[in-house]
C-alpha cells in the first residue's frame, strides 16, 4: 500500500483480491517501511483455501506448520528491514550526489553568457538565470513566475508569439530540439532589440516544458547591415561604371556581367563569353583572355566588336568565393577616342602642312617683292625722263600700275601668310586717327569722282582724335574694304560712318577703352548669304567679284587682321 493505512484506494499490489474481510483471516502481518521519504506497506495475510487444509490436519501438524510460517515471517522481514535500511542509505547518498549535480547545473546557468529561461508547460518563468537580468532588466524575484512572453515580447507580436508557442508544445517533443529563430524582444525599459533564441521542448520533468537560450544579435544585425550596405554600395559601383564588367571562368562560361556590359551585348545567360562579345562560334585567336590562366598575369588589349565598336580589355586573375579561378575583365568603349585621335593627327597634319605652305608664300613673296621693287624703281625713273614721247609714258605708266598691282597681291599673299603661320602680331602706337581718315578721304574720293559716284564720311562727335592701336593694320583693312566698295559700284554711292562708344565690359585695368566702329555702305549688288559664307575664304569670290576681276585675297587676310585685335 502507498502509505501507512491499508486504504483499498492506495493499493499499489496484490496477489489475490484484496478485500477488508483479509484482516480477518487465520494469520495477519503487517509491516510499515519508509523508503525514499515515503511510507510503504507490506500486508500479508492467510487465504480461505489455506484454512481450510489447516482446519484438516493434526493439531501438531498446524502448530508444526504455524511455526514454520511464522519463522519464515519474520525472517522475511528482518530481510526488508535490513533492505530497506541499505535503500534508504542509497537514497540519501543519491539525493545528495543530485544536489551537487544541481548547484554545479545552477552554477553552470547563471555564469552563461546568454541568457537561459525555462518555463511550465503553461508558458510561466521557472529559471532566470544572471545573463537574462543582465539581458532584459528583470531580477528572478520579477521574473520567475510571470508569463515568458508577456515579459519579453512587444505587445504586436504577442499574439504570434502565443500561437508559436501552443503550436511547439503541441508537436513531437523529439523533434524540437536546439531550434533556432530570431525575434524583437524588449527590455524593461522597453527598448527592443534583435535577439536569437534555441528553444528546447521537454516532457515535463519538474513541472518545465520548455527551455529557451537567448543571445542579443545587435552587434551582429550591425555588422550584417554594414556587410550588406557595402555590399550594395559595391553594386552600384559595378552597375555604373562606364566600362563593362565580367567574370568569366576557364570554360569560357559567364559568371557574372553588370548593367553596360547587358547594355552593350544583351543577355549573356547559357551562352559562351566569345559567342557574346565576339559573335563567334569558337574561341577567337587574337583574345588575349585565356593568357591569364595560362600566365597568372594581366593582360591589356584591344577588341573590335561585331558592330565596329572598339574596345580596350583588361584582364585580371580573380579568385571567387569557392576558391575557383576566374579572369576579372573590364571592357572600356575608346571608339570615339579613336576618332578623336584620327582627327587630332589628320588636324596636326594638316595645321603642319598649312604652315609649311604659308612659309613658303611668305619665302616667294619676299623673294618675288625683292626684283619688282626694282622694275619699278626703273619704271619711275623712265617716266621722269623729258625725252619720252607721249606713247612710251603711256607704256611706261602702265607697267608702273601693272607693277603696283601686283606688288598689292603680293602683300597680301605675304600678309595672309604671316597670319596663318602665327608671325603676325599688332604693334599698337598713339597716332591721328582724324588724319587716317582726312587720308582716306582724300584718296578715295578721287577714286569715286572718276566712276561718277559719290563718296561720304561722317565722323561722329565721340571719335577721337588719338587712339592707341595698330595704325598700319587699321590702315589696310580700311583701304580694303573701301576699294571694294567703291570698286563693285557703278551707280549711288559710298558712305563711312565711324563712331566710338563705350565697351558693355570694359576692362578694370583700362577704364578709358573705346570701341570704334566702322561703318561702309555701298550701293552696289551687295552679297548674296551663300556667298556671305565663302568670300573670307583665300581666292574664293562671289558672283560681283569675279565678274569684276581680282584674285579672292583682299578679304581674308582682313579679316584674320580684325580678329588678331
């Protein structure tokens, strides 16, 4: 029996039925033992069948049998008594090897750096060790006792919470062991925080259900979030980059490209690096990428792609992840550098034979000038001579005219020369310039008065006197301009304006700068904006101009002189 009392309810075995008629019988034993902190009861008593053999024996026969039985008894107990004494002493050497094993197991669970909580199948604190006061804020006199996810779980999760834990107690105790998640807890205080959690189910042992061990993960979150974040900055460097990228593997095989790289030869997916960039259906000879397997060194060469575009590789040995050997190559498109390139040679080119050709104008020019200079000095000596009939002044005046004519074209060949070599320079001085224009009034208005036409100046009142510029370049650009005009027009007239007015951004160190503008207009044809485009352009002439003769040189040396200025 289960105590001290023969209660038919605490009956724990029997080898007939027990009834309370048994306390009846012939021969009745009883015998109470305390074995590990609980009473047990050993009943023994006689059946009917057994008093009734006795009941048909000799008295000595009984009493011989009585004897025997008793004997038996009481050895049979003398044994329990000693047994259980032996038990009872192993019972206290095992509780106390359990309360060792339990203070070492709390020592263990409260020096743990994470935090160890277990519960009651009913989801309230049982244990809390150090780590977890450290962890959430609560001493174990606050925590223990109190619902596990009411304490540390925020209020919006509460209910998936609830729901995960019935679901966990729920399933197969053997298969929830060491199951890892990551939640939002909260502190005391109510700060919340990324924690990692091993949950453990257990059959309930001790009245605990299930044993958590928690780890705060916010220094991990933030190494993962920084990992991550440079991760993406690194992407994105990739994605814009202006060359394309890729890594490409010994068997040709793509392992990665980035965005100019699907920009420039599309989808590279289940397709070989030279069937995409080179449009090939085998390896191309004058690749340089497979060198780098070969050689462990980079390379650095030109492509030209399917659709003419060029570009410049380079190659790099790259080890991946997994250890295995790829070729990291950049792609750079240089194919308008290359023009860009062309073009500055064939520029240079061209600037080096134009110089070659405006020196050897200026060379010719010289050495042309140097024997007319002296035809017409003996031309003016000649047309002094009083002996000369009126025939041969004629002639010798119209050598002195062909000559200066042609000494005009040669100074502006020399002039044109000198400004496309870069040897001409302004040589600014103070001079008159009302005497320049008195000057160039007077020598063009005879010109006008021969061809029948008028010729008028008009000097306004801000012109002064004296300037300071280039009085030889101011000089010749005028006299071109005006012989042109006067030059095409038969009919009307000629007119110059010239005025002074003030900069709209003068400079700080020459407050006083003027702007003289000249004016001259002609009745003449005038210039047609196709021609307008050309005339400036060496021994090119419009339709007046050649009609009216002349080599094409008078403006563009003009104007290359006004743009020096």
């Amino acid at each position: 029996f289960d105590g001290s009392e023969l209660d038919p309810d605490k009956l724990m075995y029997t080898s007939h039925v027990y009834s309370e008629d048994c306390n009846d019988s012939m021969f009745v034993v009883s015998k109470v033992l305390e074995l590990y902190g609980r009473n047990w009861t050993l009943f023994f008593h006689t059946t009917p069948d057994f008093e009734a053999q006795v009941a048909d024996k000799m008295p000595g026969t009984l009493f011989a049998g009585l004897l025997v039985i008793s004997l038996l008894i009481f050895l049979f107990l003398k044994m329990l008594e000693g047994t259980g004494e032996r038990a009872l002493a192993f019972a206290r050497d095992l509780t106390g090897e359990l309360e060792n094993e339990k203070a070492w197991l709390n020592a263990v669970i409260n020096t743990a750096i994470d935090a160890i909580i277990a519960m009651d199948t009913d989801g309230k604190v049982l244990i809390w060790n150090s780590s977890a006061v450290q962890l959430f804020g609560y001493s174990a006199e606050e925590a223990l006792g109190k619902e596990f996810i009411r304490l540390i779980i925020p209020l919006r999760f509460y209910d998936e919470a609830v729901s995960g834990l019935k679901s966990l107690q729920q399933e197969d105790v053997s298969q929830k062991h060491g199951m890892t998640r990551e939640f939002i807890a909260m502190r005391k205080d109510g700060q919340e925080f990324p924690v990692e959690v091993s949950i453990s189910a257990q059959r309930p042992l001790d009245n605990i259900g299930i044993v958590t061990v928690i780890r705060d993960i916010t220094e991990r979150k933030n190494v993962q979030a920084k990992i991550a974040a440079e991760r993406q900055r690194l992407y994105l460097v990739l994605e814009t980059l202006p060359a394309f990228v890729a890594l490409i593997g010994q068997d040709h095989s793509i392992y990665y490209v980035n965005r100019k790289f699907r920009e420039r030869f599309g989808d590279p997916t289940g397709r070989l690096w030279y069937e995409v960039v080179c449009g090939s259906q085998k390896p191309c000879a004058e690749c340089k990428t497979m060198e780098v397997f070969k050689t462990g060194s980079p390379e650095f060469w030109e492509m030209t792609a399917p659709d003419g575009r060029v570009y410049q590789i380079h190659d790099y040995p790259y080890t991946d992840t997994d250890g295995s050997n790829l070729v990291l190559q950049l792609g750079l498109d240089i194919t308008d550098q290359k023009e860009i390139e062309s073009e500055r040679i064939a520029r240079q080119a061209a600037e080096a034979a134009n110089q070659q050709k405006s020196l050897f104008l200026s060379n010719m020019s010289h050495e042309i000038r140097t024997p007319m200079n002296a035809i017409l000095g003996f031309a003016q000596i000649l047309e002094r001579d009083p002996n000369l009939s009126s025939k041969q002044l004629e002639q010798i005046r119209s050598i002195n005219r062909s000559g200066y004519h042609l000494l005009g074209l040669i100074n502006d060949i020399l002039d044109m020369s000198k400004i496309e070599a870069g040897m001409s320079v302004l040589k600014p001085k103070v001079f008159s310039l009302c005497d320049l224009l008195d000057d160039l009034a007077m020598m063009f208005q005879s010109r006008a008065e021969g061809k029948n036409i008028q010729f008028v100046v008009e000097r306004d009142e801000s012109v002064p006197d004296y300037v300071l510029a280039d009085e030889n370049k101011v000089r010749q650009v005028l006299i071109n301009l005006l012989g042109n005009a006067i030059k095409f027009t038969e009919v009307g007239g000629v007119s110059m304006r010239v005025r002074a007015t003030k900069p709209e951004n003068p400079s700080a160190d020459k407050p006083e700068t003027l702007q003289l503008t000249v004016e001259i207009e002609d009745s003449g044809p005038g210039i047609s904006d196709a021609e307008l485009a050309r005339i400036f352009t060496p021994f090119n002439q419009g339709e007046a101009g050649a009609n009216a003769g002349g080599t094409g040189l008078g403006l563009g040396p003009q104007q290359r002189s006004h743009h020096l200025g």
